[in-house]
C-alpha cells in the first residue's frame, strides 16, 4: 500500500502523520458516492448544514492545542501563530453556518403584473478543493465551509506535506456530515484526477503560480468553472510622511513571520527616498533582534521553511542577487530546514529578489526617487495579490490605494492578515476566477437561476 507521509521541518527524522495514498483506480466510485451524497446534502435545509458546520466548529475548538500542536510540528509554524490559525479556521466555520441561512437570491418585476420573478443560488454539486501545506488548517476551512454550506458535495484534497492536519479536519468534519459528503484523496496524481475529472464541477485551488495554471487551464478545458489563488511579490510602500518607527513591528513580521511562507507576506519594502536611510537602519535592527527557535517554543518568531529544497532555492536566490544582503543570508549550523532571516538592498527593479516570489524569510530593500517612482516600483511584477501603503496623508492613502495594482490594500497595516468576512483574491497573476471568503463565496460555490412563476 502507497502512503503519503509528512516530517517536521524542524526534525526531518520525524515523521508526523502517514496517510494511505488514493489509488487512481478508486477515483470513480469515489466521484459516485460524492456525487450521491452531494444530491442528497443539497435537499438538506439550510439550517441544518448550519447545525453540522456549528459542531464542527464546536469540535474545533474543543481540540484546539492539539490542532496547533499539530500544524506546528507538521509545518514548522510558530506556535503561537498556530493558535491562531486554529481560532481563524474555528471562526470561519462559524461564519459560514450562519452565511447559509442569509438571502441567496433576488426578487426582480414580472413582465406580467402577476408575474413573480426571482433568482435562487443553487449548489454546484461535487467540488473539488485543492489547497496547500501552509496554511493547513485556515485555507481548506474557507474553501470547505462555504462549500458545504451552500449544499455542495467536496473531494478535498491537501497538500501532502501537511496531510496530517488535513485528515485531522476532514475526521473532525465526516462526525457530523453524511458519508460521501466530505472524500478525502491525497497521493501521486489525486490532484491531476480533481482537475481533470468532469464528474467535478468546480475547483478551486490554492498554490504556485505554475500549477494554478495547470489547474485551470484543465478544468476549464472541460467547461468546469475554475478559482486559483497563485504567487505574489507583496509590496509594502513607506512614504516619506509614515510614521516609520510605528510601522517597522508591523513590516518585519509581515515579511519574516512563519519565515515568510505566505502568499501575503511582504517581499520587498519600497522606501522613499527622504525616510531611506532611517527605515533601513530601523529595519537592520529588528530583523536582527527577530527569534529563530523550534516552532513548539512560545517566543519563536521564524521558524524552519517547509523543506530543504525550500531553503536551497532561497539560498540561490540570494546568491543569484546583485543586491548586498544587509543581514543574514546564511543558514544556521542547526538540523532541520533553517534560513536565517534575510534582508537584501537591491538598486534593481529587475532584481530576482525585486521580481520572484521565494517564499522564505529574504526580503529586497529598494529606494524610491519620489511618491510615484515608489508607486511605479510597487507595480512592476507579474504579481498583484496583496499591497501595503504606509503615510499619515489621507489623500494619498485614497489616492494610491487606486494605483497599486492588488488585489487587497492595506494601509499602515501589514500585508499579511485578512478578515475571514472579506474577499481575497489579487491581480494579474495572481489570482484566476471570482474572490474567495466571505460573501464572495456564494458566487463561485453556486450558480444562479432564473425562476418565473406566472398564474
């Protein structure tokens, strides 16, 4: 029998979780019952979803040191961000219990006067979910939460990396829903089989640039309706009216927390030129003074990436730079997948550190001529997930908030961190398909139809 098997990043000689692999073979009849349960679970009233995804919640909650203890071992994250990941992942469950008893059409005039016309949202029925190791727990909560809520049958598959975790919720989830409504597949080509399969409706997938491609490229092919959330090269733009000494906790955690492995954490911090040099040595200084430990540690703030091959790439992207690393640049003479916290100064827009997401703690420094020049910087990527904008001047706040090219903006806040109530989702390559969480939902785990009742 193929496993999956999961190890600690910070201990590789651990193994975490070992999960039966989904034999291909199997894949049709799991389709079948999803599809069957599906059918069923979409006739279940909605407070009765909302009841099921209530206890979950409840069950999340119930075991929530164990979950973070959990993710932390299996990822490497702090444990303190650990924690929160659990209360995010809780909360969202909460959220979309209750997002099933809210409106799900509208009532539009008749072309007779006794005409009633109105919409309803209908579920889509199986939808497959493909998410990633760094957020084990938060991301497949706000893809399955909403996509039960709504009625809809799940394959949800999770990254092998954090398999441990995913099988943890997906347990937590099949205690209170029906069989079938929540498949589990995890292994070689399950993820190939979710985007290929026509007995699958939609997918939405959380990841690299180049697999989101993939996955939409097929889904779409076959007339399936597809949402990737992708790469992001996140700009934070200090002006030279920011209160830096205010904002430098903010920026370094953005960019060095959880050694940077998230798709919103800062990648490059653009300072104007008239707060440079100030915001560079501030800079220098906190990233300096940031904790590496053992994730399980409470005063952890960076721990381990998630693998070598992680830290390797970092490693060359650094090496690859023109730019003069500032501090760190090195690994530490510990075990586990290590990167010391890394900031670089970098002349070059074109820069790789100014151009790649590396996804580790190394973030490029770059020096801005002029509020535009900063904007300009900001900009020039493929990318446009997140953006940060620091300034005590509200029209410039209202002003460039239109001109970074992001999906969500933030100003004198971080990059990182956004309500599980709020759309995410970015720009150019970044994102393909409708928003994810919060009422933007709905649009993506439903479809609308049209509904005329005349006498």
């Amino acid at each position: 029998m193929t496993t999956v098997r999961s190890t600690n990043p910070h201990d590789p000689k651990e193994t975490v979780a070992e999960v039966a692999a989904t034999p291909s073979g199997e894949f049709p009849a799991l389709l079948d019952l999803a599809a069957g349960a599906g059918r069923a679970w979409a006739r279940t009233a909605a407070p009765e979803r909302a009841v099921a995804l209530t206890r979950a919640a409840d069950d999340i909650a119930a075991g929530a040191e164990r979950l973070a203890d959990l993710i932390s071992r299996e990822v490497g994250k702090p444990i303190t961000e650990a924690r929160g990941e659990v209360v995010r992942a809780e909360r969202t469950f909460r959220y979309f219990a209750q997002s099933a008893l809210f409106p799900e059409g509208d009532v539009l005039p008749g072309s007779e006067a006794r005409t009633l016309t109105f919409t309803q949202s209908r579920p889509r029925g199986v939808v497959g979910l493909i998410t990633p190791w760094n957020f084990p727990l938060a991301i497949p909560a706000w893809k399955l939460a909403p996509a039960l809520a709504y009625g809809n049958a799940v394959v949800f598959k999770p990254s092998a990396q954090a398999v441990g975790t995913a099988q943890a919720l997906a347990e937590i989830l099949n205690r209170h829903l029906p069989p079938g409504v929540v498949m589990f597949a995890v292994g070689p080509g399950s993820g190939a089989l979710v985007a290929q399969s026509p007995a699958i409706s939609a997918v939405s997938f959380t990841g690299s640039t180049e697999v989101g491609r993939q996955v939409a490229a097929a889904v779409s092919a076959r007339g399936g309706i597809a949402q990737a959330e992708m790469g992001g090269q996140n700009p934070t733009v200090v002006l030279a009216d920011a209160d830096v000494d205010g904002a430098i906790a903010g920026i370094v955690g953005s960019a060095f927390a959880y050694a940077g492995q998230k798709c919103t954490a800062t990648s490059r911090i653009i300072v104007q030129d008239d707060v440079y040099e100030h915001t560079r040595d501030a800079l220098v200084e906190a990233v300096k003074a940031l904790v590496v430990l053992d994730p399980s540690d409470p005063k952890c703030q960076v721990g381990p990436v998630i693998d070598k091959a992680s830290r390797d790439g970092a490693l060359a992207a650094v090496a690859a730079s023109s730019g003069r690393i500032l501090t760190g640049g090195s690994r530490p003479d510990v075990p586990g997948s290590y990167l010391e916290p890394t900031l670089v100064e970098v002349a070059d827009a074109d820069d790789v550190l100014a151009t790649d997401e590396v996804f580790a703690p190394v973030t490029a420094l770059l020096r801005a001529r002029s509020v535009e020049h900063a904007i300009e910087l900001a900009n020039a990527t493929p990318y446009g997930l997140s953006a940060s904008l620091y300034t005590r001047d509200l029209t410039a706040a209202l002003t460039h908030t239109r001109d970074l090219e992001a999906g969500m903006i933030r100003v004198n806040a971080p990059t990182t961190g956004l309500d599980h109530w709020a759309p995410f989702g970015g720009t150019k390559e970044s994102s393909f398909g409708p928003r994810e969480q919060g009422l933007a939902a709905l649009q993506f785990y439903t479809e609308s139809t049209t509904v005329a009742v005349s006498p």
